[in-house]
C-alpha cells in the first residue's frame, strides 16, 4: 500500500511542475529555393583570398584583459581576429573595402556569433582601418601564413 501511496504522489508531483521556460520550434518552410550563399571560404589550396564581412569586439564589452579561444590574454589594441573555423596563429591581410586600408592580424579568438559576420578584428585592427566608424563592413582578405592551430597552455 505504501508503495502506491508513493507511486500516486510522485506522478501528483511531477504532473504539478511548471512547462520548460523556453520552447524551441521548428522554422515554417516555404517552397521556394535558398538563395543564401554559403559562408566565404579560406583554404589552404589555391583560394587564398576572400571578401568577408567584419565587425570588431573589445571597445566597451567586457573582453578586454580576459582569456581569448587559444588561451591568450585579449589587448583590444593589438592586431588579432576571431574567425570560425581558421587555424590559430593564421596571419591575415586584412583591407578594408570602404577606406582601403590595410592591417594585418592573427587569429587568436573564435567567432563572430552573429549571423551574416565572417570575421571579429579586435578593436585595435578596426580603428587602424577605419571600421570603427561603421562597426560593419566588407573586407578583402587575404592568408599571409597559416596558423599551427595551437593553443597557449597555462602551467
């Protein structure tokens, strides 16, 4: 008896909590064909260049002087980049398209996280190109040297 006395109150209970906080649904589809083009794309082939859209981090946001992906120590003023998926320690050309400037900056961060960014210039790189101005913009941009991939290990 105790144990369906038991078995009655959990399903009581678990019944009376509250619905998850978030729902998650799928996307309406449509019929219509994707236009969207694929994410601009370095490899270490013959493409060496491409055109991205950049913003930059590190003016007001709380990285400064925190740790970066590769375990690097973040200075909004030095010449660095976060980017997706390229090697850590890549050395990239970067022009930008409005101003025609050029910087070079290595990346040592992950990102952006935001939809329709290509690459994050800490706010050093932004400022030399005159990004800053326009927080967003196409950049032409170009391997100097493929990172290792490695990161720096605390001891």
């Amino acid at each position: 008896m105790k144990v369906f006395i038991l078995l009655i109150s959990s399903v009581f209970l678990i019944s009376c909590t509250s619905a998850p906080r978030y729902h998650y649904s799928q996307p309406k589809t449509t019929n219509r064909p994707k236009t969207k083009s694929p994410p601009p794309m370095l490899t270490r082939g013959a493409q060496h260049t491409a055109i991205f859209t950049a913003s930059y981090y590190g003016q007001n946001d709380g990285f400064h002087g925190k740790k970066t992906a590769n375990g690097e120590i973040f200075n909004k003023n030095a010449l660095t980049a976060a980017h997706k998926t390229l090697p850590f320690g890549t050395v990239l050309k970067v022009t930008y398209l409005k101003t025609g400037k050029s910087v070079n900056v290595k990346i040592n961060d992950r990102g952006p996280f935001v939809a329709g960014r290509d690459i994050d210039l800490s706010y050093g790189a932004a400022v030399k190109l005159g990004l800053v101005k326009h927080g967003v913009g196409k950049v032409r941009v170009t391997v100097v040297k493929w990172g290792t991939g490695e990161t720096k290990h605390n001891e």
